[in-house]
C-alpha cells in the first residue's frame, strides 16, 4: 500500500517473473504481486484448507535459513490452476511478493534500497512504532538478508495497537501524510464493494484479499447486527488475530494454542460509537 502510494496502484499488477529471475519458469508466467498477496498463484500441491501450509513444502521454506533454500521451496509448488482463480494460503507466496516489491523498490530508488527500511523509515516510525517493532528476520541470519515478509517481526502490544489504528481509524495518515494507499487499503479492509478478494475453502468461508482475511456478520451472527457488514483482520500462526472492526476500534489477542475465538468482541466492538476516520 505503501509502494502504491509513492509510485501508484499499478505496480501490485507487476508481474513475479521480472523482478525475481528464478521465477521464469512457465508456472510462474502471468502470476502478479497482488496474486502472491492473494494467495492465488495457482501454484499448489492441494487446495485443501491450509493443507499445503502444513505440508512438508512449507516445512523447507520455514526451515530453509539461506535466500537460495528459501527461495527454492517458495517456487517448488507445481502450477494446477490459472492465476487469481483458486485460493491456497502459502507463507512463501508473501516471501515472493516482498522479494517482488523490493526489486520494484531498487528500479525506482536505486540500489541497495530496501523494502523492509522503506516500510521501518516511512510508514512505521511515522506511525509511532518502535524501537522494538522496527526489526525484523531475515535470510542467511545477516542484516543484509531478505526480509522474511510473512513472519519475522516482533510486536509489544503499543505497536501492534498503533498499526492497527493506522489501517481502521487513521485510513493509512500517519504523521499527517498519507501513507498507504486510499484505493488498496479501502479494498483490503473489506469497503470496495467492487474488490473484496477471493473466497477461503474451509468449514467458515472467510474474504481474502491483499494479506488481509475477512469475515461477514449479520443479523443471523446477533440480533443487534440490524445491517450486514465484514470485519476484516489480520491472522498468525498459533493464535494471533489482530480485527479492525468497522466503527474504527481494533481488538488484538496473541496466544499459541491454535484458539482463533474472537466473535463476541464483534459484539461488544458494536456497541461503541464510531471512532475518529474509519
């Protein structure tokens, strides 16, 4: 969202293939930076719910501690099905993307930029994140590696609470500039009626769409849900969730015994009046 504000909403439509050369093989052709976010690359072993996350690919990329072993797992998926049609949730998939953006980045600003400064420097800083939020794991266990992008980071609750006013209350202003993208971050946060991602497989079909899940209430979820709406939100491995309601207020919990239970907070968050933007 960031990348797009500085140099427009086009560059989610770039493509894999000419920012990462290990990606010409033909599975990859056409797969976009916004088909990596969306989990859509259409490169999979099965599009079971979360099965190939937990499946032995994935394990070698998590284990995977050089650029070219993590890479190597990330790519390794075999192509089934055209991009942007079939949803698997892959964490290589926002490696790919991240790796894809950086070397947006470096044509635009040169080398030796990095994806990972510009996000510390220009959006979370500004956002009032830090120190402790503003580092992150990356590949060969060096500072000059390539940032994780789909894990790696560490958050205390201020930081995660302030990212989390960024995107719902604050509408990506930070610092009183904006920065992150009106048009993406409407669509990510479920607003754009027009762009609300892919459907999930799964026992609870959730939307997906840049990174972000999203689940719709209604008044079959609770009686004083008297109009439909989504919440959108953020999911970790374990036990995170990070939900930007609609009325502007967050709710964040961070566990590790694979409870996601968070609907009677939608409840309560309901109860609010709306907060400031949103």
């Amino acid at each position: 969202m960031h990348l797009a504000q500085k140099y427009g909403p086009d560059v989610s439509e770039e493509l894999l293939e000419d920012h990462i050369p290990e990606a010409s093989a033909p599975s990859w052709d056409d797969v976009t930076i916004d088909h990596a976010l969306d989990m859509t690359t259409g490169n999979y072993s099965s599009a079971g719910y979360q099965a190939d996350e937990a499946g032995p690919t994935m394990s070698s990329f998590f284990l995977a501690e050089t650029y070219t072993d993590k890479l190597t797992a990330a790519l390794s998926y075999p192509h089934k099905a055209a991009p942007g049609s079939i949803w698997t949730y892959h964490t290589s998939d926002t490696f790919l993307a991240v790796r894809a953006m950086d070397d947006v980045l470096e044509e635009r600003e040169g080398a030796g930029s990095d994806i990972f400064a510009m996000l510390r420097d220009e959006v979370l800083e500004p956002a009032g994140v830090g120190p402790d939020s503003l580092t992150t794991l990356r590949t060969d266990n060096a500072p000059t590696g390539a940032p994780f992008g789909g894990y790696g980071m560490f958050w205390t609750q201020d930081d995660i609470a302030k990212v989390a006013k960024l995107l719902v209350a604050d509408d990506g202003v930070a610092g009183g500039t904006q920065v992150l993208h009106p048009g993406l971050l409407d669509a990510s946060l479920q607003r754009d009626a027009s762009d609300r991602g892919i459907t999930t497989g799964g026992p609870t079909p959730f939307h997906y769409n840049n990174g972000f899940w999203a689940r719709d209430f209604s008044s079959a979820d609770n009686a004083a849900f008297t109009s439909p709406f989504s919440v959108p939100f953020m999911s970790g491995f374990g036990g995170i969730t990070v939900a930007l309601m609609p009325n502007g207020s967050s709710y964040y919990v961070f566990s590790d015994n694979n409870e996601f239970a968070w609907r009677d907070v939608v409840a309560e968050s309901n109860k609010l009046d709306p907060m400031t933007g949103g």
